[in-house]
C-alpha cells in the first residue's frame, strides 16, 4: 500500500522546511508513500526549499503551475501521483513525531474509504517536541456519521486520509471556483460517496494559525473576496444539500441548511467590513435569495445568540441597513 501525500505551495517560503522536514524524517522506505509539492505560482521562490530536498528523497517530486488556487493544485497533485490513499496536506503545518507508520497500520488493517484523526492549534511554524497525542486505537463507523464533524467550523480535509479509488469513482474534485469551504464541499460529497470510515484517537497533526490566513486578515481588498468567497461557497453548499436532500438524514439536511446561512451572514458582514461598493453587497444579496439562503434565520444548531449577534443578524437581513452599517464603518476609517 503507498500514500500519496499532496502539499499545495503557495508563498509559504518560511514554512515549508518545517512541513517537509516532519514528513521525511519519518520515511525511511521510498515505497511507503509518495510526496508531491504543487508549487501554485509562488512569488518568494518557496520552490527553492523544495528543491533541496530532492537529491536526498526520491519520493519527493516538485510540480510548478501558474497561480490557479488551492484546489487546483490539490487537483493537480491527485492527477499526478498513484498512492492507494491520498493524504492532503497544508505548507504551513506540521505532523507529529512518528505518526505515519502508525497510521497507515491502522489503515492497510481496516481498508477503509476514510480516516479521521485529531489536530491542535499552534502559535509557532518551529517543530518542538512534536509527539502524538493519545493513542492509535479507532473506532470503525459508517462516512455518513461523520457530518457532524463536517459541518464544524473547525474541519478540513488535512485531517482525513481517503481512498484514491473512492475519489475516482465518484469523479470528485475540489471545485476550482472555490476559494472559501472548498473543503467542507469535497468532503461532503465524498460522504455520500464512501461507506467504511475509521475515526483514530490519535492527535497528530499541528495546525498553524497564521495572523495573515484568509480568515483573519483585515486588508479591505482581502476581506471583499473573503466575503464573495464565503457567499459562493454557501451556495454551492446549498446546492448540494439540494440535490442530495432525499439521501441523507433530516437532522443533516437542517444542519447543512444552517451551516449555509451562517456561511452567507458572515460572508455579508466581511462585505460591509471592507467597505466595498454598494451594488456589490446588492449583488451577493441577489444570488443568496436565488438559492432561498435570504434573508437568514436564526441558528438552532450553532452558538450564535444574544443581544449583539440578534442585532446584526437583523442589520443583515436588511439591504439598506447592510448599506446603512456600511457608511457607518467608513466614518471610522
């Protein structure tokens, strides 16, 4: 059994060693898994670090395209590698200490369609003492149990492992026109698609919380495609939901419907926070009503309550005070 592991690159210079460094150190055996490194049109010559490792790992391969996005390049790595499993993982994270041979155990054992391990946040990209946390038992469920993990706001696929042949014959991609919640989208259609799925009780990812993500940065710009990016994807999530509305159970159906609204409230406010044109906000406004996503509802299934998130929710579900909220942001510029 071989693992692919894909790393989408992308001006993450300062990063990567750290990233590959946690991942090579733990293969001594080329045969075990494959390491692909999609270069995304980086600017700050992030494919230089890469490329010193070449010579020493010859499990590790360096693709370069012009700059498509995150879920193009993970596309790209997936076309291009032809591991058994697949394992997607970001440039600015880190695994712990001998992990991999645990895991893929586990896996080759059980043949699932998917595995799901733990994760911490961290502050710092420098690898410590990185060890596991907990320990390498798992419980065998069925991929549909798991969408209440995905529908959480703290979910992505670095935290999973899938089965390259669940992947194809279901046709999935992460769709390219996504820049927000691509991953929420793959991995819910691939729930409808796979059957055994493994959830292993060992934290072993690290997550670096960066101050510049997407999420976090306020440059005005960023936050108006924050916001449309946000919007878009509750669509697509909708959509889906949609489509698939028969199949799946009547608590997930209503959750997914929430997780949409709560998606286009934040998406909205980004809007009105990066102070954009009027007639964009209006724009977003019309596609969301399109989809029967406005104006938003309460939120039974998410903590989003009191005075101050009942105000705002109002303010949203109202054109001319989004308008209205946006003037007053400008005032304090």
């Amino acid at each position: 059994m071989v693992l692919s592991i894909i790393i989408p690159l992308y001006n993450c210079k300062q990063y990567i060693r750290t990233c590959l460094d946690s991942i090579l150190k733990q293969l001594p055996a080329a045969h075990i898994c494959e390491i692909a490194v999609v270069d995304d049109g980086s600017t700050d010559d992030g494919a230089s670090v890469v490329e010193s490792f070449l010579n020493q790992y010859p499990n590790l391969r360096l693709i370069k395209q012009k700059h498509s996005g995150t879920s193009s390049a993970r596309n790209r790595g997936f076309n291009e590698t032809t591991g058994d499993y697949v394992w997607f993982i970001d440039s600015d994270d880190r695994l712990c200490q001998d992990c991999i041979n645990e895991v893929l155990s586990v896996i080759e054992h059980e043949q699932p369609d998917m595995a799901k391990f733990g994760y911490r946040n961290v502050t710092t990209p420098e690898a410590g003492l990185d060890a596991p946390e907990g320990d390498f038992s798992y419980r065998v469920t069925h991929a549909r149990d798991l969408e209440a993990e995905i529908l959480s706001e703290h979910n992505a696929v670095w935290a999973y492992i899938f089965k390259r042949e669940v992947i194809d014959k279901a046709e999935l991609r992460f769709d390219e026109s996504l820049n927000i919640l691509e991953d929420q989208v793959f991995l819910m259609e691939l729930t409808c698609n796979a059957q055994k799925a493994l959830i292993i009780n060992a934290n072993i990812y690290r997550r670096y919380k960066r101050s510049d993500s997407a999420t976090q940065n306020r440059n005005k710009p960023e936050r108006r495609q924050y916001g449309i990016g946000t919007i878009r994807a509750a669509i697509a999530i909708k959509q889906f939901n949609e489509r698939t509305k028969s199949s799946r159970s009547r608590i997930y159906y209503r959750a997914t419907n929430e997780f949409c609204n709560l998606r286009a409230f934040f998406g909205l406010w980004a809007m009105v926070q990066s102070l954009c044109p009027n007639n964009d906000i209006d724009q977003q406004v019309m596609l969301l009503k399109q989809e029967n996503l406005y104006p938003m509802h309460n939120f039974h299934f998410y903590e989003c309550k009191g005075l101050r998130f009942t105000l705002a929710l109002h303010v949203a579900n109202h054109p001319l005070l989004l308008k209205l909220a946006r003037g007053i942001c400008r005032c304090f510029v």
